[in-house]
C-alpha cells in the first residue's frame, strides 16, 4: 500500500540534490568548480549582437580623423606667406637622417638565376633526381636522406647579399641624406590617382598605382629598414608625376612649390643612382631605379649614360631570371605582372639603343622565352596596354636590323643573303604598322595624348624603315641608296613636321622635351638621306624639306648641348644642300633618275663626295662651328656602315652621370 510523502520527507530528498550555483562570470566560473566540470569561457560564444553597428562606428571614426588631418594640411600650407621661407614641421617633412636605409634587400626576397648549364642548375637537378629515387626505397632510410637533399637544396637557392656584388675591403659609403617631400604632397599625388590615372602610370614600366602607394607607404611609413633602390625609384616615379601635373596645371600646383618639389626630387634620384649598390646590386626597385634613371637621362639628351644605366638594369633582369618564364611560376615579392612590365620596358630601351648608337644589345632574343605583359581588359587602359606591346615588338625589329645587317656579322653577308632579310624585314614592318592602326582606341584615358602619341610612333617607324632600306647592297656590293629608302626618310621628316606642331598647340609637351625625348633619339638616317637625295638629283624640294625641319629645331637648339649640336649639324647639311643641289654634274657618284636610286661611290680611303666638291663654299665661315671636314666625317662613317657618331650629340660622354 502505497503512502503519500509526507512535506517533511520531500523536503529532505530536495535538500539532498544539489543546488544549482549562481556564474560569477570568472574563468573557470563557480558554478563550473562546484560541479567539477570543463567551464567554457563565454567570450568564445559567437555574439549574437550584430557587428555592423560597431563597423559603422569604426569608419565615422576614422572619416572624423581623415576630415582633422585635411584640415590640418590645409592649415599648414596656408600658414606660409608668399615669399617667405617655408618651416618645416617635423610630421610634415623628414629626411633619411631618421630613416634606416639599407643598401641590398634582405635575404629571401630575390633569388639569383642560373641557367640550365651552371654547375648550381645541374646540382639541383641531380637533388631533385635523387629525393625522387629515395622515396621508392626504404622508408627507414627516407628520414636522413631528405634531411641531406633539404640541406643542399638550401645551400643551391641562396639568396643574393652585398656580399656577392662588393669586394672584400670594400669601402662603399652609404646614400647621403636626403630630403623627403612633404607627406601632404605625397597624400595628394596619391589621391589624384582616384580622379585621373597619371599618363605616366597608363602603362609601359609602371601601371600599377597600388604598387606605387604601397611604394610611397614603405618610405614614409617604415615597418622595416627602407632599401636604396626603394628611395631612388619612388623619387622617380614622383619626379616625373609632378612634371606631368605641372604640364597639366593640375590644382594642386597652387598648393605647392612644385619647382621646388621637382628640383628635390632630382636631387634624390641622382643621388641614388650614384650608390655603388643600385648599378651592382640585383633587386626589383633597383631595376626601377635604373629606368627612371634612363628616362631622366634622355630627357637631359645624353644617350651613352642612358646606354650605362640600361645595359645595368638588363644585367639585372638577367641575373633575376626576368627573362625565362620559369622565374614567373615561383612566388615573388613583387607581382608577376609588374616583373613582367619592367623587363620588356628595359628590352625596349636595350634595342631602341642599340639601333641609335650601333652597338649589340644586352638581351639577345635566343635566350629569352617570357610572355609579354596581358593587356588590361579594361578600355579606358586596353589601348595603352596595346601599344606597349607593339612598342616591344618594333623594338625587336630594331634589334634584328642591327643583328642582321649592321653588326660585324652582318655587314660580312652576301648580297642575297643581306637582300633575304631586308625583304623579311620590311614584311614584318608593314605587318606591325597594320597592328599598331587597328587598335581600339575608343573609350582610352586621356584620349588627346593617346592620339597625339601616334605621332611619335610615324616617326619611329619611318626612321626604322629609313635604317633597313639604307642597308640594301647595290650591284657587286656598291653603296646604293634606292627609291624605298628615299621614300622611307621623306616620310619620316614629314612625321615630325606634323607631329611638332600637334604638340606645340596642346602645350603638352615643351620643345625642348620634344626634341630630347623625340628627336634626338630616332634615328638620325632620314635626315641624310634627303640631303644626299637633295644634292643627287638637284631636287629642291627635298632641299625645301631640310629648311623646313631645321626651323623647327631653332626654338629647342637652347635645350641642350645634344639639341645645339643636332642643329649645327642640320645647319650645316642644309646649307650644303644649298649649294650642292645647283644643277651641274653629281657630286657623289652615279644617280639614276630613272629608277630614283642612287650609286655612292665606295673608294677606300676617299671620301664619298668628289675631290672639290666644296670649293664653292670656302671663302664661307661654317656656321655654328661646323665645316665641310666635319660633314665628310658625318657621311663616311655612315656610308662605311656605321651609325652617326654619337659624340656629335653628346658632346662630352665621358662626364660622371647628370652633371
């Protein structure tokens, strides 16, 4: 029989079970202890109050500190009065007196290339053959072979150090101190990326403006020692942005001594450049140094120090691997792409040279199996992207002109031999100028210099073709100039006429850059070319074309020595042609009306022109300096094969880098 609990006996049997205990919220908590049991702490629990709250928090946050920081700068600039010394203030403006510059990169961020006959590319080779017939064997002996293979792997990838590119009692001085452009000019340089891309960063070396940010962010804000190659190719980068937004008369030249910015600028370039380690020392932003360098060097019309600075920053490319597709499938510190970009822009330069200045380039094409840069698909930088690459591809035409017919190799060919290739290629040539004139040009960033620069590329492509027909053999090997040459340089000068005048009104570029950037490095064949048309066939119109070119350089003569002395010897041609073009028996061999070709004469040891030919003009002063003896210098050594000799323009080549 079943009797009811009595309230005493339930109170009892609940006081026996225990008593469920209050969390103080501590780790482990009381209730956690008393039990005996695991405590989970409570901060792991995922919060069940939403996040976005406290992110809108957050960015009000910082949209107030960014509105005090503007504010501030802007304080800042409107504090000095016209005139006045500006002060420094010590957030604003710092020096790398405070900054720790070191000279190489660090250990592992660049691996040195060997190709696949060094003895260090064949001992990889045998390692990686025996790691692979390790593994099929005794797993017991598995553990110290690979142990062996790992450590001699190590030993095969070391990495590049100042120690592998100075001499042991090596007494390199470290950069000079220099100093920095304002933060708030930086800031400002860079924000202007988000409301116009800069021309100089649409494509060719740069076109990545994340890189150039996070460029800037590693000099002026440091989380670790700044490189010299990272402060000499950010001074340039900004060297030439602040001469583009000057050109433009960008707003933002009210808020600055852009003249002062920009002279500071080259200062900190050149003084980079001048380092032993950036010409020595193989690195990603020691390369960009390099180019920057080159760029600067042609805008000061000094083709040799561009020369230097190219063949360092192609020793570079190839010591990285920059050239062999294998060095693209490891991971790098830097992007592909911009490895990419920066290699087939020293490749460019490296050819264009070679063709100018008659010498064999640094980067023959036999060694090289890497992919051009992908053209963006975007259509405002597709364009750019486009041009770039057939910008390498004419540049490799130039490179196989000189390999084929004006290296020592090729001036021994035969005439079929020599014919063979410039029939080749000429065909490449018209096929490159059908690509360059089906590019899309619709919808590209800042469209009035996109089609000014076709310009530019006439005359190179004119100027090229002048160079290749100039090469075509006569019968039994005379000097011949015939009539697709003749073509080819009227052409070319027509270019310039046209292209100079486009740029003269748009203000987008000065003469004086012009012809630095332009002239001076094409080549120089069209002009000569005309000259001896001129005076070969009595053709005034050729004589007419001459007067009109040398005008054009009258205004840019004041830019340089190398502009002075382009236009003494334009000058001195012209006023020849002048004289010489006067209808009386040819003074240079046999011209053919006819065909429109004309036969030099080719006698060793005797000038191309007939004994006399300048007795007209003797009782004349050579004007600017120039005389018969130096056109008779000028024409031989370029009949005889070989380019226009450089020390013309670059009056003193052997001067230590921008002085």
């Amino acid at each position: 029989m079943n009797t009811e609990e009595t309230i005493e006996a339930r109170q009892q049997r609940l006081a026996s079970i225990p008593r469920a205990i209050r969390c103080d919220r501590t780790v482990p908590c009381s209730h956690c202890r008393t039990s005996g049991i695991a405590c989970q702490n409570s901060c792991d629990k995922p919060e069940s109050r939403p996040r976005s709250d406290r992110i809108k928090h957050l960015e009000s946050h910082v949209s107030r500190l960014e509105k005090r920081l503007r504010s501030l700068e802007a304080r800042f600039a409107n504090s000095h009065t016209a005139g006045e010394p500006q002060t420094t203030s010590p957030r604003l403006e710092r020096s790398t007196s405070e900054l720790e510059v070191r000279a190489s990169p660090s250990a592992g961020e660049n691996q040195l290339f060997e190709g696949g006959s060094s003895f260090s590319f064949q001992s990889f080779q045998a390692s990686k053959a025996v790691e692979m017939t390790a593994e099929s064997n005794d797993p017991r002996d598995e553990s110290n072979i690979k142990e062996s293979l790992d450590h001699l792997q190590s030993l095969l990838r070391e990495s590049p150090s100042r120690y592998h590119h100075s001499f042991g009692n090596s007494a390199l001085q470290s950069m000079p101190a220099v100093k920095l452009l304002p933060v708030a000019l930086v800031i400002g340089i860079l924000q202007r990326f988000k409301t116009r891309r800069p021309l100089f960063l649409s494509s060719y070396a740069v076109s990545d403006l994340a890189f150039v940010e996070r460029l800037c962010q590693n000099v002026y804000f440091p989380m670790t020692s700044v490189t010299v190659g990272q402060l000499t190719s950010m001074h340039g980068i900004l060297y030439f942005l602040l001469k583009e937004y000057m050109a433009l008369k960008d707003p933002l030249c009210e808020e600055f001594d852009f003249k002062a910015h920009l002279a500071q600028c080259d200062r900190n370039l050149i003084s980079g450049l001048e380092t032993y380690d950036i010409l020595a020392v193989p690195c990603f932003e020691n390369v960009l140094a390099l180019v920057m360098g080159a760029i600067k060097a042609q805008e000061e019309a000094k083709p040799f120090l561009y020369c230097t600075l190219i063949s360092s920053a192609a020793t570079h490319c190839q010591t990285l691997g920059y050239h062999r597709e294998i060095t693209y499938q490891e991971p790098r510190a830097e992007s592909s792409d911009n490895i990419r970009r920066l290699f087939w822009t020293v490749y460019a330069f490296d050819k264009n040279i070679s063709l100018l200045l008659g010498r064999a380039s640094r980067i023959q094409d036999f060694d090289i199996d890497t992919g051009y840069p992908e053209a963006s698909s975007d259509p405002t930088l597709r364009p750019w992207d486009e041009s770039f690459i057939l910008g390498i591809k004419l540049a490799s035409l130039q490179g196989q002109i000189y390999t084929a017919l004006y290296s020592a190799t090729g001036l021994k060919k035969s005439l079929s031999e020599r014919s063979a290739d410039i029939s080749r290629l000429s065909s490449l040539l018209e096929q490159w100028r059908i690509e360059l004139e089906e590019i899309n040009s619709s919808g590209v960033n800042n469209p009035q210099v996109f089609h000014l620069s076709r310009g530019n590329w006439d005359i190179m492509f004119y100027s090229t073709l002048t160079a290749l027909f100039r090469a075509s053999p006569g019968p039994g090997g005379a000097v011949q100039i015939n009539s697709q040459c003749f073509h080819a340089a009227r052409l070319s000068l027509q270019s310039h006429l046209r292209c100079l005048p486009q740029y003269q009104e748009t203000r987008l570029l000065s003469d004086i850059d012009y012809v630095n950037f332009i002239l001076l490095f094409s080549s120089f064949t069209p002009f000569i070319v005309t000259f001896l048309h001129a005076i070969g066939a009595h053709n005034p119109e050729d004589v007419k074309l001459l007067e009109d070119v040398l005008s054009t350089l009258q205004n840019a003569r004041v830019a340089s020595k190398a502009a002075e002395r382009l236009f003494q010897i334009c000058s001195a041609f012209v006023r020849l042609a002048k004289e010489l073009s006067r209808p009386r028996s040819s003074p240079l061999g046999f011209y053919n009306q006819r065909n429109d070709c004309l036969r030099l004469m080719d006698t060793p040891g005797q000038s191309i022109l007939r004994p006399g030919v300048f007795q007209p003009t003797q009782g004349q002063d050579p004007t600017d300096g120039l005389g018969p003896s130096d056109v008779f210098d000028i024409l031989d050594d370029w009949v005889s094969g070989q380019p226009i000799s450089m020390d013309f323009f670059d009056v003193n080549p052997e001067v230590n880098m921008f002085q």
